[in-house]
C-alpha cells in the first residue's frame, strides 16, 4: 500500500538548512552531556524498593516517614531520596543511593520503617506490602556502564562493516555518521528532560540503531539502484528521485511506529515512561537523519572527489 505517489520534493534544496539544524542540535546536545546526565542506580548503583499500600497514598507522606530510618542503631534522612508513584497512586516506588557502612541488609530496614510507620495504610501481610527490592553494588553498576558502551560500539563497527561490503565505504560512512547522529541528539535531549538512563533506554538507544538503520538502508538502496540505472555519478536529482520513491515507506512505517510509543507513554506507567520517551525521541530524528544526514552527506563526498 502507498501512502501518497509519484512525489517531486526537491528535499536537496534544504540540505544546508538539514546541515545547519543537525549542527545546532548536535552542539546543544554535547553540551547538556557536558552538564551530565541523570545515570540510573543501575549504573550509579543503589536500592530500588516498590511498595503497595492499601489506598492512594500522598508521596508527602512517604517522605516524612523517611526523615528518620534506623538501621543498626544509625539514623538516617532519606527523605531527599527519588520517591514517586508507579503504576497507580496506591505504589510507590523509592530510589535510595549508594551508602558506606551501611548494614547489607539496609533496604530492608527501610521496608520495616516505612511499613510502622504508615501502619494505617498498608496491607496487614507484609508479603503483600513488598512489591520489589532490588540492590545494585556500585562495582555491578561500573561494570554495566562498560557493557553498555561496548554495546554501543560494537553494534557500531559492526554496521560499517555491513554496509561497505553490502554497498561501498562511502555509504556506510554516511550511514555511521547519522547513527552517532541520533544517538547524540537523543541522549542531549534525555540529559535534558532529567530522566534516567537505565538498561531499559540502553536497549532502546540499540532499537534507534536498528530503527534508524533500517530506514537509511532502503533510501540508500534506491540511491544505489537509480545510479546504476541512470549510469551517472551520484547527484542530487538522483538522491531526490530516490527519497521520493522511499517516501510512502518511511511515512508508513514511521506513523505506525509513532502511534504505538505515543499510547506506551501515555498509559505505559512511569516504569516505562524513559523507553518509550527515547524511541519517541529516536523515530523521529532518525526518520529525518534518514534524509538529511545520511544521503545528503554522500553528496559531499562525491563532490570532493
């Protein structure tokens, strides 16, 4: 089926102003990541702890009761700590960070304060009352940073190296080039929204990979095909031509996509909220680096030659 035919849009046209927004969003992004970005406790290391409670609860509250958690005859004020609601307003979850000397079992002396605490709220069998308790050491947390870099890369390499067999290195080049592209541009975008990077967003910065992959491949597929049709070097007739013969397919399949991480962001609850964000942020700047990174850059190689 085909969204719309026989398109004649001169997309060449705009190519300086392609290059000029990428340029502008791809600085802006570097610098956010120059602030920082919010590492998750998957990385960071720390306690995740879910909660139900038998009826809406205010985080407030919660808060308040976090003031002051023994554990092995120390205090401590966790009441700074990320606590929000997940799911619906009767769970909360709460994020506490790396301690030293702290007791191994200090997750669940704050289970058991919270639980006396807010005794009027909560479900009489504790079992009940505990919806997760996960602890990441800090080494673990180091150790993940590095597999999901190296997972990153690797998918990298491995991409270049498809593509200059499959096509020729200059295609792979520009292909490269609008993958680190997005990746950039999203995760600048992630440091600035504030949400976390947790292994859920490094499996969904991998799905960009191929989403945005897979969108460039085809164009630069029909690039190659009108070249050796027409017998000429790359041009940016060809690279019109070719885009506008792509164009019901990448509509298509973008709209679609976009439709189904629109409603998980919506209504996927707020465990889910930082995936659906970053394939949201993904589809659409890899649908347009598509165009206007990967196969207007070929131009530019061609023509230095």
């Amino acid at each position: 089926m085909k969204f719309i035919e026989n398109t004649k849009i001169n997309f060449m046209a705009f190519k300086n102003v392609g290059f000029t927004l990428s340029g502008v969003m791809g600085i802006g992004s570097i610098i956010m990541l120059l602030f920082g970005i919010n590492l998750g406790i998957d990385f960071k290391g720390g306690t995740t702890i879910g909660l139900n409670f038998n009826e809406p609860v205010n985080i407030e509250d919660v808060r308040k009761a976090m003031s002051s958690v023994e554990s092995d005859g120390q205090i401590f004020d966790l009441s700074a700590e990320e606590i929000k609601h997940f799911g619906s307003t009767d769970d909360i979850m709460i994020k506490v960070k790396v301690r030293d000397n702290v007791s191994p079992d200090f997750a669940q002396h704050i289970v058991n304060h919270v639980y006396e605490t807010m005794n009027d709220n909560v479900p009489e069998d504790k079992n009940n009352f505990i919806l997760s308790l996960d602890t990441v050491s800090p080494k673990v947390g180091t150790e993940l940073s590095g597999s999901a870099l190296w997972s990153i890369l690797s998918a990298l390499a491995l991409i270049l190296l498809y593509i200059s067999i499959r096509f020729e290195f200059k295609f792979a080049i520009g292909a490269i080039l609008a993958l680190v592209h997005d990746i950039i541009i999203t995760l600048g975008i992630f440091s600035f929204t504030g949400f976390e990077v947790t292994l859920s967003t490094v499996a969904a910065f991998l799905t960009i990979v191929g989403y945005s992959l897979n969108d460039t491949i085809v164009i630069l597929d029909r690039i190659r095909e009108n070249m050796k049709s027409s017998g000429t070097v790359l041009l940016e007739s060809t690279i019109n031509k070719s885009i506008n013969q792509s164009l019901s397919r990448t509509l298509i399949t973008s709209l679609t996509t976009l439709l189904v991480i629109t409603v998980l962001l919506m209504y996927g609850g707020a465990t889910i909220r930082p995936f659906a964000f970053t394939l949201l942020v993904g589809v659409v700047i890899g649908t347009y680096s598509s165009i206007y990174v990967a196969s207007t850059f070929l131009t530019t190689l061609y023509k230095s030659n």
